[in-house]
C-alpha cells in the first residue's frame, strides 16, 4: 500500500512538473513573438494619401528610379547605445542627429542640455544618430566607448540620407525602446531646454495621437537648392503638414503606428517632409507650439528659459549661455539642470 501511495506521488509530482515548463515556455513564447529575431523587411507600395485639402500620389517605381538607395536600404547598426530606460519613471528620449564630423557640438550637448538626468519625476536620455563618413570615425568609436550614447548605421551621410535616419530611427525605437514615454528629435546644433519640455508633457501633452513642433503648413515644393524636388518625383505644388526638422516632440505611444508606415510608404528624400507623410498615414494629429523657435530666437535668459527648442546655436555660444538661462530668475521658473 505504501508503495503504491508513493509511485502515484511520483507520477503526480512529474505531471505537476510537466506542467509548469509547459505553462513558463508558453509565456516565454509569447515573449519572444512580440519581438521578431529580425525586423520585417519593408513592403513599400505606391501609396496615396489625401489631408482635406490636397491629394498625394506617391509612385513607389519613380522613387526607385530616382532614390533607389532610399527604397532599398535596410536598417543596419554598427554602434548600439547602452539600455535606455527610465527605470519606474517615465522616459524622455532625447534623440539627436548629429554628423561624425561635429565632435564639438556633440561635447557642447553634452557638457549642457543632452545628459542624463532626472526632472520632475521624468528620466532623460540623450541618444546621437549617425552614419558613417570618410573621417572622424575613430573620435566616434572613442566617444561611443566613453558614453555610450551613439546610434550608428552603416550607410553614409547625406542630405538625402536624413530620411533614413528617421526610418531606421523608428525600426530602433519601435523594437528597443518601447517604454518611451515621449522622444524629443531634434538637430545638434540647438539650445533644449528639457526642463521646460517636461513641464509641458506633464501639463499639455495627453494626446497619445499628438506631436508638437513648428508647424510648417503646405509649404511650397522647391525645384531648386540642395531641397529641390524633381516634377516626375513629385509633381504637386504643396507639400503636405509636417513639423520642421530642427526640433519637435512625439509621443511614445506613436512610434508604432509611424513604424509600420515606413514599412509600407516610398522614402522621400527630405527627412521632415518625409515625417510628414508618415504622420499623414498614421493618421496623426500636428500641434504647432511658437516655443519650437525653430529660426532662431534673440538671446534673453527669460525667454530662453521658457523655450523648447532654439535652432541655429554654435557650440562656444551654447556653453556660454546654457548657464546664464540655468540661474536667472523669471516668472514661471522652470527647474535648472545641475
């Protein structure tokens, strides 16, 4: 009797045992289907969009012809930055796109307003994206060891190349910071004041379907420049709402709605129009805010203080102000940032 009341135990602790690593592998199968061993190549189609006023047409086979490295590229890193997370706190993804070739600017974000800190209840982090150039590649490996705060592909920069940035951007965000709970993109050749943009997130910004920035409304298509668009490219007058580039902020909870319409719309060769068109295809709402001085603004303290983003700062001018802003007393003083 013993016997047998012993070997029905056995059999029950194996089936009990059985059980448990078939309910824990059914858990980390679930796990790892959320993220794939590889992102999904792009299926880009020729797609059209329409935003109320005008009509788009983009011909996926003409931006073959025109930017064949735009549609075929696929995003790969060779510089990954260490974990980026806020822990229990909501994180501020503060990413940058930064040229190999600007180590000063880099220094000077980082010595004032790109840094690792925490604000009023928020974690920032700041994040350079690059691609490769024929010099300054050993100053970015000895940088990347030091701060480990560099996302690189292997594709070279380029105006045009911008766009990839984006796209690449969002595969990154979209698989390996998921818990951002806004990102704030921008140039590197800018005054942020993090402080500020987090005591907007925390008072204005509560749409998960709403970016911020300087909003530029059908703006004029340019035949000529360095922004210039071909007619068979792009044979519209106007182009469609988009944020400018020097700046603006998202939330996290849109990363994946823009994710997967890069995966499917031609990759048009200016980065902020570019994000426009994906914003429209999100179907994504764009708030402009005069805080995103976006063409400069005159220096005073005060209105420095209370700006999100201030474009066109020099380095030197950067460091000498990024104090004077931290220190001075105005009404509606936002935090400093040691």
């Amino acid at each position: 009797m013993r016997l047998r009341i012993v070997v029905y135990f056995h059999i029950l602790l194996s089936i009990g045992v059985i059980l448990l690593f078939a309910t824990i592998g059914l858990k980390l199968s679930a796990k790892m289907s959320v993220i794939p061993a590889s992102p999904p190549k792009p299926e880009r189609q020729s797609v059209t969009l329409e935003d109320g006023v005008y009509t788009y047409h983009l011909n996926l086979s003409q931006f073959q012809e025109e930017f064949p490295q735009l549609q075929s590229y696929n995003c790969s890193l060779l510089y990954t930055p260490q974990p980026v997370n806020g822990g229990t706190s909501p994180l501020l993804l503060l990413a940058i796109k930064s040229h190999p070739a600007s180590v000063s600017r880099r220094g000077a974000l980082r010595s004032t307003w790109a840094k690792s800190v925490d604000i009023m209840g928020y974690t920032v982090r700041p994040v350079f994206l690059m691609a490769l150039s024929d010099m300054h590649m050993e100053i970015v490996k000895l940088e990347k060891d030091e701060y480990k705060d560099i996302l690189l592909w292997d594709f070279t920069e380029g105006h045009h190349n911008l766009s990839l940035k984006e796209r690449c951007f969002l595969e990154w965000l979209n698989y390996n910071s998921p818990q951002a709970a806004f990102i704030f993109k921008g140039d590197d050749d800018v005054f942020v004041n993090p402080a500020s943009l987090v005591q907007f997130i925390k008072m204005r910004a509560t749409s998960p379907s709403t970016l911020h920035g300087a909003l530029q409304r059908h703006s004029v298509v340019l035949r000529y420049s360095k922004y210039q668009i071909s007619k068979t490219l792009f044979p519209y007058s106007k182009y469609p709402y988009f944020l400018s580039g020097g700046g603006f902020l998202f939330p996290g909870a849109a990363v994946q709605l823009l994710y997967n319409a890069s995966l499917q719309l031609p990759v048009f060769p200016l980065d902020d129009v570019y994000f426009g068109f994906l914003s429209l295809a999100a179907n994504l709402s764009l708030r402009h805010d005069s805080r995103f001085y976006v063409f400069g603004l005159r220096f005073d303290p005060c209105d420095y203080q209370q700006a999100f983003v201030v474009h066109r700062i020099e380095p030197d001018y950067l460091q000498k102000i990024w104090k004077l802003v931290q220190e001075a007393q105005c009404n509606g003083t936002v935090p400093a940032i040691k």
